[in-house]
C-alpha cells in the first residue's frame, strides 16, 4: 500500500518517522519539509536577482516577474531526475527552475555558491521553527499560570529527597514549573533575535565571485549582503563566514530545544510522582485503556511520552556540538547528513513534547481530599516545633517538652508505619498531664493554612511581575489546543 505524505512516497514496507506519524503538528513538518525548502530556495534565488538587479547588473525586471510567478510551481519529477544525473542536489534545482522560466535561466544563482541557498534556507527553517516553538511555549505558559493561580492557596506537602517536608502549595509547585519554561523563554527571545542570515559571501565566505560581478565595486558587494537579508526577514547577516555559517549557531538553537525538554522532562516526572499519590492526574479518555491486562489502571501516557521525547532532545544536543567542533578551516561536507537529521527532528521533537504538554495542562485534575488526607498524615510531626514553643510561652521547660514530642513522635510514627494506623500524635499531647496544651489549643496550632508561608502571594507576585507581559505581549497568539494523534 503506498500512501502519499507532502511530496514522500511512504510505503507500510519502509520505516516511517514516528515524529511525523504520530506526534508532531502539521505546522512544524511543514517548516522541515522539501516543498517549504525547495520554495525557499527560489524565493532565496528572486532575492538575490532583485538585489543585483538594484545594484546595476543587467538583470530585466521581466526575468524577476518570471522567477516570482514560478516559485510554488515545482517539477519534483524532474529535480529527481537531475539530481541523479548530476549528483548536486542544488544544480538539480537550478536547472528545473530554469526549464519553467527560460528568459531568467541565465541569472539563476548568479555569483552565488550552493551554501547560499542550503545554509540561508536552514537559518530560515530554524526561525520559523523558533517562531512555532514560542506560539506553544507562551500557550503552555498562560496554561501553567493559570493552574498556578487557581490553587496557589490550597496547601500540600513539600517534598525533599521524595520524603513529606513542610508544606507548599498546589500552586507554588506550579510556579516552580513555570520558572523553568519561563527561562527557557527568555532564551528563545535572544536567539530568535539574534539569528542572522549567512547572507551573499561565496564559495569560501570572501565574497570573490560578487567583487568580480561588480567590477571590484566594494559598497555594492556590500550592499548585496544587507540587501539580500532584509529582503529574507533578517536584520543583518553574519559579518564574516566561511563557506557555511558558523555551526555553532546550530548547537544554540539545539540547546535552547533541549533545554525545553529538560524543563519538561522535570514537570512530567513531578505530575507522575504525583499521580502515583493519587494527588494530581493528568487528562484520561473516557474510552481510554490504561493497561491490556490491568482494567482499572490510569496511567500518566502523556508525561511519560513527554519524558521521553524529551531524552531524545537532550540526547540530540551532542549532535551540533559535535558537528560545530570537528569543522575543518573554511568547511567539511561531514556535517550534512547529521544536521540533516539533528536539526529537522530536533524542532519536532520539541513541537510534540509542547503540544502534549498543553494538552495535559489543558486537562489537570486536582484531588483535594487527597491532597488534605495525606497532609493530616504528616502535618503532626511537622506542626511539634510550633507545638513547642507555644507550650514554653506557657510556662513549660523546653528540654523537658522537646523529650516528650520526641517519645510520643517515635510511638506514633511506628503506630503509622507498622500498624497502619491514623496519626494520633495530637490526641496523645493533649492527654500527657506534663504537656500542658488542651486538644483546642493543639487544633488551632494545626491549622494547616499558616504552614505554606508566602506561597500564594509569590506565585502572584511572580506571575504579575514576570508572566503577564509575556502574555500581554503575544495575546493574539494565546488560545492554542493541541489534540494528541494517538
């Protein structure tokens, strides 16, 4: 059976892609895919005629008008064709956008070297794979702000080493979640800022072929470059390069995705541990299957999808990293393939791991009682130092109460751990003739509510002073759900 995906023949013999099968957004494929490349190529190739021609090359605005209503329409029969006959992926394309525009055939790719379109297109590619990435992220964020706030009163226990520490909140936990993708923006702002055009450069990035073109006419050379980037999107283009631009730019934007999936490898783990305790749940389909054999089983799929796909992320990053530190002087053709893999699977990995995480933040489920159950379990032990010093400021000596918490503490926790039972560390103080507090007064104390601090007011704080602009800022963008494929 053979099945047509873009402009791939996929067969059910042949290995697909699990990124674009299953998990990626349609969006995020296309940024990657040949159609949107090889579009890019020719629109690449318009820019730098139109450029030349503004610059005093004999160039017909006839021959511009010819290429520009021929940049969708792509023979890729025919590029197959020519890239089998001449082993150049680039020459292949030049001729077949020559065979649909034969008065502007002559001025293809003039002056230029294959890096102009291959290396200009993959800077394009990552910013608009930067763009989609930061829709998703800014979504995910208003998602976690506003779980943030609608339980940054509920109280429940801190964890340290995985053991019952003081109390936090529903809501502070969150926040901490928020703080990490939060980072992870602000870094995406630099890069997508900072990402520049390779621009016009040459075979080896000293611009020889357009100095010839231009009659050694340095301000038009120049005036090239910046021409050529701005009418792409850019700002700028690098000011010195070889024949690619430096690969260190890929290890940037790689690092940036991976510490995307660092941040929700974290989260993921935090919500599985949770679910574990039955205390938070990620969304579960009504028709849903948990297990083949356990019926009753709920598990959290979405995190532990998240989880791995982040791995691969992280993982991915030793790829630029490596490719970036092993390039010989001007360039080496060992670093194609790899960014052939490492950069367009590197963004969809990153568009699945923030589509399902606004998925499970789209549908989170708190369950207080239990959140309440398991506080009452611990809040006792945790309360004996508050306990203490109000039974001092009653008279009472401080050594001698701390001996009897202790005792009772020792003969509560086994009553706990062994027997099963409730906590009753309470009940006991009140009933010890040397303690000195009644079961009121005892309750009072063990108001879990004056345990969590400063929670609530710094999830809100944190969310006015750092969270809202970003929102404000990307408004029209906000409102974004992702449904899971599978």
């Amino acid at each position: 059976m053979v099945i047509g995906k873009g402009n791939v023949i996929v067969t059910k013999e042949n290995y697909e892609n699990p990124l674009i099968s299953r998990y990626a957004s349609k969006e995020m494929s296309y940024v990657f895919s040949p159609d949107n490349k090889f579009k890019t190529w020719r629109k690449l190739w318009v820019a730098l005629a139109e450029s030349e021609k503004e610059l005093g090359l004999n160039i017909d605005q006839s021959q511009i008008d010819e290429l520009k209503n021929n940049i969708d329409d792509i023979d890729y029969e025919l590029a197959a064709k020519k890239e089998k006959e001449f082993r150049h992926d680039v020459m292949a394309h030049v001729h077949t956008y020559g065979e649909k525009c034969p008065s502007a055939k002559g001025i293809i790719h003039l002056g230029a070297t294959s890096c102009f379109v291959g290396d200009n297109t993959d800077i394009i590619q990552m910013k608009q794979g930067l763009i989609i990435v930061r829709k998703k992220l800014v979504n995910l964020i208003s998602k976690i702000a506003s779980f943030a706030l609608e339980y940054k009163d509920l109280p429940t226990l801190g964890f340290t080493h995985y053991q019952p520490a003081q109390l936090t909140t529903v809501g502070k936990r969150a926040s901490l979640w928020l703080q990490d993708v939060y980072l992870d923006y602000e870094k995406l702002e630099f890069i997508i800022d900072s990402l520049k055009l390779r621009g016009a450069k040459g075979t080896t990035g000293t611009q020889a072929s357009y100095l010839e073109l231009f009659e050694n006419e340095d301000d038009k050379v120049k005036k090239l470059d910046e021409l050529v980037a701005k009418k792409m999107g850019f700002d700028s283009a690098y000011a010195v390069t070889g024949q690619t631009y430096p690969r260190k730019v890929d290890f940037e934007v790689l690092s940036l995705l991976a510490s995307i999936g660092q941040s929700m490898h974290k989260i993921t783990n935090d919500i599985r541990l949770l679910q574990n305790l039955k205390e938070i749940e990620e969304p579960f389909g009504k028709k849903q299957i948990g297990s083949s054999a356990m019926a009753y089983k709920r598990n959290p799929m979405r995190s532990e999808r998240i989880a791995s796909l982040s791995r691969f992320l992280i993982a991915n990053v030793m790829n630029p990293a490596m490719t970036s530190s092993t390039q010989w002087l001007e360039r080496t053709l060992d670093d194609s393939a790899n960014r052939r893999l490492a950069i367009g699977q590197g963004f969809l990995a990153c568009d699945s791991v923030l589509e399902i995480g606004i998925n499970v933040f789209d549908g989170l489920v708190v369950y207080e009682n239990m959140i309440k159950k398991h506080i009452a379990l611990e809040l006792p032990f945790m309360a004996t130092e508050n306990i203490l010093m109000q039974a001092v400021k009653k008279g009472g000596d401080r050594q001698e109460l701390h001996e009897i918490i202790r005792e009772l503490s020792m003969e509560v926790s086994k009553r706990v751990k062994i027997e099963g039972k409730d906590n009753n560390l309470i009940e006991r103080l009140a009933e010890h003739p040397k303690f000195g507090l009644s079961k009121e007064e005892l309750v009072k104390i063990m108001d879990y509510t004056k345990y969590t601090g400063r929670s609530a007011k710094q999830v809100e704080e944190f969310i006015s002073k750092d969270i809202k602009p970003i929102l404000d800022k990307h408004k029209d963008e906000l409102g974004y759900s992702a449904k899971l494929n599978v």
